[in-house]
C-alpha cells in the first residue's frame, strides 16, 4: 500500500506559516477559531504573493486534517 501526503494549497510555505502561527497562539492560550484561521491564511497569501489561493471550506477541512486540528464546541452554562 503506498501512503500519499495531502496536498494543500499547492503552497508548503503558507501551509507551515499558518499551522506555526497556530500553535503559537494555542500555546499562549489565545482562542483560534475557524474563520480566524481562515483569515490569518488570506493574509500570509497576500504576503507571500500567492496567486489562485483561496481558503475554501475544501481548503480548510484538508488543513485541519492534515494538522489534526479540531475544535471544541463551547458548552453553555446552566443557570
């Protein structure tokens, strides 16, 4: 059986900047969420001067996966 490696956004740069950046955060105990993920790869996008890169819900499912994110959903509170 051969293992194939996910690819990503077609850019290794971007894909390491973000998932550094998250773990950063994560360890500084600062909330990370989807859409700021999201946002944060737009941004290293337009710094890295990436062309055709969108953060797609295909995208960010693939990163998620590849990284082995997951986020927890908020419990409310009982009064």
């Amino acid at each position: 059986m051969k293992t194939q490696r996910l690819k990503l956004c077609g850019n290794e740069n971007l894909d390491q900047a973000l998932y550094t950046w998250f773990v950063q955060m994560r360890q500084q105990g600062v909330p990370v969420s989807g859409p700021v993920l999201r946002e944060k790869a737009l941004r290293y996008e337009r710094e890295m001067d990436i062309k055709d890169f969108t953060a797609s819900n295909g995208w960010f499912n693939r990163w998620k996966n590849s990284h082995d994110v997951a986020f927890k959903a908020k419990r409310s509170r009982a009064p």
